[in-house]
C-alpha cells in the first residue's frame, strides 16, 4: 500500500534536501510536488487543498527558513500534518459497560463487510472477549452460508434465521440470544447494494433503532479511490457510523481513502483489512501509517506481529534449546512457520525503517520449498530429527522416498539445518561471545 505515493513524495524531499537554505519559492515548488503525489494517489481534492495550505503556512514559518537543517524540518511538519490528518491517534472499538457490546457492520457490498465482520470477532476473541455473529443479509445468495463458514473457521457460534424473516426481527432476535446465552459482544453483517439506495439505507436505519448498536462501522473498499469518500459521506449522513474499516489496503491501491475519510466525514478509521487470511485485520494507527508512507518504517507494529505470531512458551523452551545445545529438526521446523504466520516478506519489510513499500513485492516465502522440508523431516523418525547425524546413507534414501524427494535435497536440508544450530551454538558461548566484546553487538536496525 501507498508504494506510488511514498516515492513521488521521496522525490519531493529531494528538491528540499539539496539546499542548504530554503526559500519561500522553494517551498512553494515543493509543495506542488507533494500536492499533484498526493492527487494522484487518489486524495479527495479539497483534502489535499487543505493539507496543502496547513503544511505550507508551517514550512514558511521561521521553524523552516532558519533551521540549519531544513529539509528534516519540512519531513517532520508533513509526518505531523499526514498524522492529523488521519485522525491523530488511535481510536479504539468502544466496549459497552453493560454486555453485550453491539457492533453494526455497514457497508457496499462487495467491500469485505461480511468476512471483516468474522474478522474482527476473531481478534476480540482471542482478547478474552465471547463474541457471536449475526447474520442479517437475507438478500445476498450464500451470504448466510457466507457468514457460517467464516464462524465455522474461528469457532464461533453464528445466529441464522429463516431468509424470509425480515432483517430487523433477525437482529433484535440475535441480540435476545446474545443476553441469554451470556455473549458479551455481537457482531451483526448487514445487507449491502452495490449502490446506496433509499430501500437499503431505511433497512439499516430500522435495524439501528432497534438493536441501538454500540458501534456502527462502516466498510469501505480502498480500491474504490474517489468514491470511498462519496461512500462514507452518505453512510454517515444517514446512519451516524462510528468508525470505518478500511479493506483491501494489502493491494495494488493508492490508498487515498485513507486520507481522506476521517478528514471529509469527521469519523475515525479504527481498523485496516491487509489480507485475505481471517487474521489479517489491524488497529488503525495513524502515526504508524503516517511513518510507513514517509519510509520511516513501522517498527511497533512488526514487534506486535512477531509477538502474535509466536508462542511465549515456545520461546522461552527455543531459549533453554538454544542454551543446551539440544535444537532438534522440529524445532528448525517450528521457525519457518512462525516466520510463515507473520506475513509476507514485503509486508514484513514494509515495516522497516528506510525500506520503501514493494521493495520485496516479489520476495515471497518459497511455499513449495516449506512442503518439501516439512516433508522430509516429517519422514525422519522422532529419533532422527533429534539426533540427525546417526542418518546413514540407507536412512537418507528411505527418507527421500517417503518424502518424494531426492537424497539431495535430504542432504542440503541437512546442511543447512547443522549451519544453524553451529551458528546457534556459537552465540550461546560466553566465551565466543566474548571475542565480539561485551555490551559491544548491535542489533542491526
């Protein structure tokens, strides 16, 4: 996401850091730059006509023209402005002081609404939180289905009635069991159109006055660039929404509904969809996307990745492993699919400061090469992966055959795998890591 956009706004820094000094026709110059980037990711007009006017009174204030340095000061007021402009900070789902916490999810159809729905009762499920779903799109075919399926894949419960009750009954109906059962958040998916209609808005804005929702999100597609604006204005003009989630920001977007909704509607953006998978939703951060655009990196969110992604248990017992010299086959394993869990690697580096979104847009963990390694360590015996140098040349043919594979490819994992635990075993060593010099290693980012 954004990858356009954090290069045409590269560029315009260029023409500031070249200077030593800044003129007010410089910063103008620069300024148009940064304007026809922000356009051209598909940015609402009058948005970036007031973005424009905020950051260039800034920039032409003495903070700019007698800083020694600049150009960092003109990266930091648009990293401050782009942060405002996406709301600020973070705004949370609210949680009901009386459960159940009622979540309405509104939406085109098409933009998610249904599978970002399971999406985000999946995520407050694993908080701790005993959430239901509640399907109300009697018009849609397979919607219900749908919603079924997607509860089915978390385990968690969906309420179905009858797809000839109508959608009002079917959600005051849902929320009775929700009471009754001791559900403490419910998530009822709406129908949508694919177009706003009077016919759809009034369903809504019955299920709304008898339901009385804690939250109203509303689920805006990013690929539709201009018309998400158009989108969230109507839905929030009739319904009042209390926040939007923004799907598909993992694709070929421009990702200009990002900065333009919360600015044209007044409404925050509390969640991002960044993958097909029923996992791949986020807390919308507008200082952590601000940093992402200007390159900066997202460091806290890739450490809260790799901490869902991997077990404390599991890497407490990887320590004592480490420690023991006892790292086993299984455990090498384990790695590659913790890794797997996290993400794409464009993803992932996206996230590092100073690598530009889609730098590794082709870099993909090899799927074919996990199966295959999965494979041949899944033919060893409990024995072997523990102790892989007893594999004699009888043992690695076997393997390769019940694997598929060859013995070369036996051999090259094996390779690869005692490359691992020498350089694993190295850095456990006191004494080998005395030759680096103590409290003198630096992590190396």
């Amino acid at each position: 996401m954004f990858q356009s956009l954090s290069e045409k706004l590269e560029n315009a820094f260029k023409k500031f850091r070249n200077k030593g000094k800044l003129t007010e026709a410089d910063i103008k110059a620069g300024m148009r730059e940064i304007k026809l980037a922000l356009l051209e990711a598909d940015v609402n007009f009058k948005v970036v006509k007031d973005f424009i006017n905020t950051v260039s009174e800034r920039a032409v204030g003495a903070e700019v023209l007698e800083s020694l340095l600049p150009a960092q000061q003109i990266v930091k007021i648009v990293n401050e402005e782009l942060i405002n402009l996406m709301g600020g900070t973070q705004s949370k789902l609210t949680i009901s002081s009386k459960p159940p916490t009622v979540v309405m999810m509104v939406g085109l159809q098409g933009a998610g609404k249904t599978t970002h729905a399971g999406k985000l009762a999946g995520l407050y499920k694993k908080q701790g939180k005993n959430p239901l779903l509640v399907a109300c799109d009697v018009y849609r075919p397979a919607a219900i289905k749908q919603l079924e399926i997607v509860g089915e894949k978390l385990s968690i419960p969906v309420f179905t009635m009858d797809d000839k009750v109508s959608p009002v009954k079917i959600a005051k109906e849902g929320l009775a069991y929700a009471q009754k059962k001791g559900y403490d958040m419910v998530f009822i998916d709406t129908a949508g159109r694919l177009h706003i209609d009077e016919e759809l808005m009034g369903e809504l804005q019955e299920i709304k006055a008898s339901v009385e929702p804690t939250e109203i999100l509303l689920t805006i597609d990013a690929m539709i660039g201009q018309d998400a604006v158009t989108v969230a204005k109507t839905f929030n003009e009739l319904l009042d929404v209390t926040g939007v989630i923004l799907t598909k920001l993992d694709g070929d977007t421009r990702g200009g509904a990002a900065l333009s909704v919360k600015h044209v509607t007044g409404k925050p953006i509390k969640f991002i969809g960044v993958g097909e998978k029923l996992d791949a939703i986020e807390p919308f951060h507008p200082d952590r996307m601000a940093s992402r655009i200007l390159g900066m990196g997202d460091v806290l969110s890739l450490i809260e990745k790799a901490e869902q992604a991997y077990d404390e248990k599991k890497a407490q017992e990887l320590e004592r492993k480490i420690r023991e010299s006892t790292f086993t086959l299984d455990d090498y394993l384990d790695q590659f699919a913790q890794l797997k869990n996290m993400g794409s690697l464009d993803q992932l580096m996206g996230m590092m400061p100073g690598m530009k979104p889609g730098a590794m847009k082709d870099a993909k963990v090899d799927e074919k090469a996990l199966a295959r390694m999965e494979a041949i360590i899944k033919s060893m015996t409990p024995y072997e992966r523990e102790k892989p140098e007893i594999l004699g040349a009888s043992r690695k043919k076997r393997i390769a055959a019940g694997s598929g594979t060859t013995v070369e490819e036996v051999n090259k994992l094996l390779r690869q795998f005692d490359q691992t635990r020498k350089l694993m075993k190295q850095f456990s060593n006191p004494k080998q890591m005395s030759r680096f010099g103590r409290g003198k290693m630096k992590i190396p980012f």
